[in-house]
C-alpha cells in the first residue's frame, strides 16, 4: 500500500506541473503576450476553461500528501512555512485577478488584474523553485537559501513561462501568436515545444520527491488500507474528465471568452 500511495501521490504533482504549467507559464508572460486590452483578453481565454481543472491536481496532492503522508505533510508544512504561504499567496492574488477582471468598470480596472495575474503567476512559480530547491538539496524541512536558491528559483520559473510559451503557440492566434511563435521557434511539429518543456517540468518534481522519505513516513496500514483504495478509484474518474476538457477546448482562440 505504501507504494501505491507514493505512486499517486507522484500521478498527482506531476499533473499538476504538467497541466497547471501551462496558464501558470501563460500568466507569467501576459504583459508580452498581449500588448493591449483585447490581446490581453485573448491570452487569457486561451487557458481559461482548463485553469479551475488544473488547481484540482494541486488540491489532490495536498488531499494524498495529508491523508497518506501526515506526519511528513506536518514536517513540511512547518519547515517551508514562508514558501508556502509565498505560494498560496501567489495563487490568491492570481486567481482574484483572473476571476474580478470582467467584474469591474473601466480599462484601469482590467490593467490591475492583469497585473494580479501577472504577479501571481510569477510568485506561485518562483515559490515552486525554492521550495524543489530545498528538496533536491537534500534539506526538506528548512527554505534553501544561498546560492542554490538564487539559481534555483529563476530556473524554475523560466521552466513555466517555457512551458506557457509552448502552450500560446498552439492556443493563440493573431499577434499574440505570433510573438510566442517567435519565441518557441519553427522547428518540429507545433506541439514539440509543449511536449518537450511537460517532461522537464513533470519530471522535476519527481526528482526532487526522490529526497523526502515517504515510505518512512507513510500513515498507519489500516488508514492506507481505506484511502489507497478509494483514491486508486477516483483518481482515473479526475484522468477522464481533464482529458475530455482538453479534448473539448483543442481549438485555437479567435476572441475573447468564457471569463
């Protein structure tokens, strides 16, 4: 049970790394991408039906990590604090910004929730590389700090707006497209890019998790008798329904929607 219970727990963070990646990178490069209020729009249509899906990865990973892995959640909790908080403070401000931009009066209002998810898209990102930092410096329960963490946490992030790039290119149309087309290049078929920045950015944390002694720190094999199961059922059902989205929304964006 305690392999079936790290295996999830991997299937979780790895797709929200992979999906999630994708309007976390886009966010991060909005003031580029779109240069004005009806491209900025467009951007932000371009991952707006999967974004609400991709958190739903995040959420599952803190479900496993608590409910298989608690006296390891607690460890960490405690010990990347500030990172944490950082985190889900990034991820607020993200959110507000994405949610409040269609609900208020006047261009000056959208130009600060742009700026939201501009900034929230950057600090759940640099947030993510000091946190991977502390793990792949063999230090889980303290926030890296020094070198490590100031290579670490740009590297990271240039990981998402990469992988946020890949994602423009085959969602975007117009200007914007063609600016993260610039970026991405020509070579290959459209989707390498996208293809090549998921198995760097899933296989990150997969890496980093190599450091954290999950089996030791497993829950009590009655607990994981009743949740593995129940997970091991659900989480197929999460696989299914996140493909038909993507498969649903394939398209490439021509106009401002769905926020």
């Amino acid at each position: 049970m305690e392999t079936l219970a790290v295996v999830l727990l991997a299937c979780c963070v790895t797709g929200w790394f992979v999906l999630a990646g994708t309007d976390i990178g886009s966010g991060m490069l909005l003031p580029w991408l779109g240069r004005g209020d009806a491209e900025r729009r467009l951007v932000l249509a371009s991952f707006a039906p999967f974004f609400l899906g991709n958190e739903v990865w995040l959420v599952a990973t803190a479900g496993v990590l608590v409910g298989c892995f608690p006296a390891l959640e607690g460890e960490l909790l405690s010990g990347q604090a500030p990172v944490l908080v950082a985190l889900l403070a990034g991820w607020i401000v993200r959110d507000a910004g994405l949610w409040s931009r269609g609900r208020g009066p006047g261009p000056r209002w959208r130009a600060t929730c742009d700026a939201a998810v501009t900034v929230g898209s950057w600090a759940v990102a640099l947030s993510w590389g000091l946190l991977l930092a502390a793990l792949l410096t063999g230090r889980p329960y303290e926030p890296a700090a020094g070198p490590v963490a100031v290579v670490a946490a740009p590297a990271v992030a240039a990981l998402f707006a990469a992988h946020g790039l890949g994602f423009a290119s085959l969602r975007l149309t117009g200007a914007p497209y063609q600016r993260a087309r610039r970026l991405v290049g020509r070579a290959g078929r459209p989707w390498h890019p996208l293809a090549l920045t998921a198995v760097l950015l899933g296989g990150l944390p997969l890496w980093a998790g190599t450091a954290l002694p999950l089996a030791e720190r497993a829950a009590a094999p009655g607990t994981l008798a009743l949740l593995v199961p129940a997970l091991a059922v659900v989480t197929p059902l999460l696989v299914a329904v996140q493909a038909w989205v993507w498969y649903a929304f394939r398209g490439r964006v021509t106009g401002p929607s769905y926020l």
